[in-house]
C-alpha cells in the first residue's frame, strides 16, 4: 500500500495545527505527489480494506471556522466550538439542534456554521453495546487489548447512531485505524460508509486530541431503502434452504447461493460492501466475503472476514467455525467466472478447493496480511473433499471407483477428487491419462472430459457428457 502526503501550502502564525487523513473503504488509494484521486479513492479490488490516505494541513489559520476563540485551552475548543457536550448521547440533528438519545432537543447554537463533535471520555464504559462483550461474531473486537476495544465501542456507537463525528479517547493514529478496521469488518451491515475522516489537535507539537467522523455514503432514507432490499434478499436465502443437519451443511448451501446468483464483475457500485452482493447481484472478493459473513451471523455460525493476498493480488476470504472446527472459505475463488485458469474450465463448474480448507492447504497461494491473527486451522474434518469421499492420501483406484459410482448415483454433472500431495496427484495422472485408463471410470466409453489442475491437486470429470 502507498501512503504520500498532500500538503498544502498555508500562512500559519499559530502554534496550534490540524491534521487531517482520510481512510478509504477497500479501495485502492495511491496518489501522485501533490493529487489524489477523484473522490478521493480508485475503485478495484487491489487493496487491503479501509486504506489510509494522508492528506496533511498545516492548517492553523482555519481556526476560526472551528473553533470559537484561540485563546482557549484546545481540550476546551473542541468542547465549546463543537457545540457539543462530553455526553456522548448528544448529536446534531439537521436543523441545527443537538438532539440526545431520547430524541429530545437540547439548546441550539450556531450549528449550521461549525462541526458537531462529540466528545468520548477517556472511562465511557457504558458505550459499549450490551451485548457486545460477550458476541462471538464480534472476532476482531475480542482480538483487541483492553484499551482498543473501548476505542472500538467509541466508533461502533458514532457509526450506529450515525454520529457526525467524535472526540475519541485515543492519541494514537495507528490504534484509531485498527479499531475503525476492526468495527468495518466485525459489521457487514455498516454498509453505508466508505471510511472516514481524522482530525488531530496538536500544542506545541504534542497530540491533545483526535477526533473521527465517519464518511457516511447514504442517508437516512436511503439506508432503509437498501436494508429493506438485503432483508428480502435474506428471505429468499432462507426460503429455499434445505433441512442442512450440520454446520457444514449450512455452509456449502451458502457458498452454492453466494455463487449462483453473484457475478463477479468490478463494475459494481457498492462492490466494496454487502449491497453489491444482495441487491446488484454482482460484486468483487470484498463483497462476497462480507456477505458471506452477514449470512453466518443470521444463521448463527461462526465467521469472520480475513485479508491479505492470493494469486499475487489483494484480496479477502473468510474463516469460518464448522460443527466446532476453524476452517478456511473462499467464495470468490469457489466461483469460476473469478478463478478461471485451469485448462478447459467448464464456467458451471465450482470449485471447492477452498471450502473447508486448512491453514496448509489454502496458505500455499493464499497470504494473511489481516488486521488481528486469524483463527488456526488445522483440521480437515470440515473439508469438502473429506466430506465427500473425494480426498485422496494414496493413488488408491479402488476408492476411486466407488467415487465416481456415487457421483453417477447421485446423477451429479462432474466429480472432482482432490489429492493431498504431487506424489498422488502424480500417480491418478500416469494411471488415468498416461496409461489410459480414464475411460474405464465414464459411462461413455468414447470420449472423456476432464479438467486437471496441478496448481490445486484436483481432476475434475465430466460426467453429463
């Protein structure tokens, strides 16, 4: 990721300066020197979520447009020119007023002209949604030490309450961007936002404050137009599931929706978030990854979004707990429309290399570059192959024979067995294709279809030929 300073040239007299940076959602973001992008952020699906751009202002002369008086202490500026009390309850609501959690109004000020900012004290325990301590689905947030999760519920309660912005009780740029990183991929359902805005009051050059104001893309109405669209999207979800008895039931019904009815295409607009998925219908690694953890949170099963790279790209995946095992699902690389470079790829096919995976089968061309460590996964209980018969320890023809007998039972279109080493996958090779004997496993004897992929350990056959 490349991070380049903006600056701008300003007459300062003060020694009290702003500094201001703006994250994007899983954009890519890289700037030429003295420019950045239109918007601010380059859509594409290259970047680790939520980058940070810094754009730097030696900004003193500004003051006046903030805050009301120099002379004041800057912990007093932001209280008094914000307008805003250290209750974190108060807002500003549209006309001006600050109205507080019980939807009343408190006395207005000027608010049209200067910022409401909330102001987050340093022992805001109570911010922390009641539920939120003990949530499992909440991985990132248990990853964080003490103090990061209160910076944590700081953000997560500006975003809920779409709060304008917020004095938090943290100095440290680095510790505020992790915790933004960690709420963005904790809640697939903060769709509306695509960063935000830091705002650091230095004295002296030493750090007094940072505020955040999150970077929100939709209003109000907007917002409920869109979950009213996921919750019908969900509604058909769960309407033509099957009785799954497992987890791993669970699982594979939604990676085969997820791919069923997405297309990955970068021209998505929310491509960045679960709207791509849910009410376009086409979406990038970031959008399938984030609904797919939507999706485990409504029906209950474990699930967190990991990044890092794959194929030499950015990229995201998820990590999921399956009937009490850690284990890897990529759904972006289960579609073949996305992960299409297997010779004579049938596009109908799926691939499930990445479905149930463990931490040895998935990190030999997937790489973690994630936020907070990921879960281990070391079992292959949960693995499709396993699940199915068709994972292979030894160059055994016996076994798969009776793979391809229950694939032509169970009238499947193509079976795919996966090898757990080159030795084996080397030996189904020379015994299959090398000596021939692929068409003693087809119905029809005249012709075979297959795929092999050595990158993968996987033969793919056509069965509906």
């Amino acid at each position: 990721m490349k991070k380049k300073a903006l600056v701008l040239s300003l007459i300062c007299t003060a020694a009290l300066s702003l500094t201001t940076s703006c994250a994007s959602m899983p954009f890519s973001a890289e700037t030429e020197e003295g420019s950045v992008p239109k918007d601010g952020v380059n859509t594409g699906d290259s970047q680790v979520p939520w980058a940070l751009v810094d754009i730097k202002q030696n900004a003193s002369e500004l003051l006046s447009d903030v805050f009301p008086s120099t002379e004041s202490s800057p912990d007093d500026m932001l209280r008094e020119g914000s307008g805003a009390s250290s209750d974190p309850s108060s807002v500003s609501g549209p006309d001006g007023t600050r109205t507080g959690a019980d939807g009343g109004q408190a006395a207005s000020g000027n608010m049209a002209e200067i910022p409401t900012v909330v102001t987050f004290s340093g022992n805001s325990s109570a911010l922390n949604p009641a539920d939120q301590q003990f949530d499992p689905s909440k991985y990132c947030y248990h990853k964080l030490r003490d103090h990061e999760k209160l910076v944590y519920s700081q953000i997560y309660t500006m975003i809920l309450q779409r709060m304008p912005e917020g004095v938090l009780s943290s100095l440290d740029e680095d510790e505020i961007d992790k915790c933004f990183n960690c709420v963005m991929t904790d809640n697939p359902d903060f769709f509306y936002l695509d960063g935000y805005r830091m705002t650091k009051t230095t004295l002296d050059g030493k750090t007094k404050s940072i505020s955040l104001a999150p970077r929100y893309t939709m209003d109000e109405d907007e917002i409920l137009r869109m979950e009213d669209s996921i919750d019908d999207y969900v509604n058909k979800f769960f309407s033509s599931m099957p009785d799954c008895p497992d987890e791993y039931s669970k699982a594979k019904y939604l990676f085969d929706y997820l791919i069923d009815n997405t297309e990955y295409d970068g021209s998505s607009k929310n491509n960045q978030n679960i709207c791509s998925v849910f009410a376009e219908n086409k979406s990038v690694c970031q959008g399938y990854s984030m609904a797919a953890k939507y999706l485990c949170d409504e029906l209950g099963i474990f699930c967190t979004t990991v990044y890092g790279e794959a194929g030499g790209e950015s990229h995201a995946w998820n990590i999921m707990r399956l009937d009490g095992i850690y284990c890897h699902v990529d759904v972006t690389w289960g579609d073949t429309s996305y992960h299409n470079s297997a010779e004579n790829r049938n596009e109908a096919m799926k691939d499930y290399v990445f479905l149930g995976a463990s931490d040895e089968i998935i990190y030999k061309n997937h790489h973690v570059s994630h936020i907070v460590p990921p879960p281990i996964c070391t079992s292959l209980s949960s693995y499709y192959f396993v699940r199915t018969g068709t994972y292979f320890t030894e160059t055994d023809v016996g076994k798969l024979d009776d793979a391809f007998d229950n694939a032509y039972a169970a009238g499947d279109g193509i079976l795919t067995i996966r090898c757990s080493d080159r030795a084996v996958y080397d030996g189904f090779d020379d015994f299959l294709f090398s000596k021939g004997n692929v068409f003693e496993f087809l119905k029809n004897r005249n012709k075979a279809r297959y795929v092999r992929n050595p990158e993968e350990l996987t033969i793919s056959f056509v069965l509906n030929q």
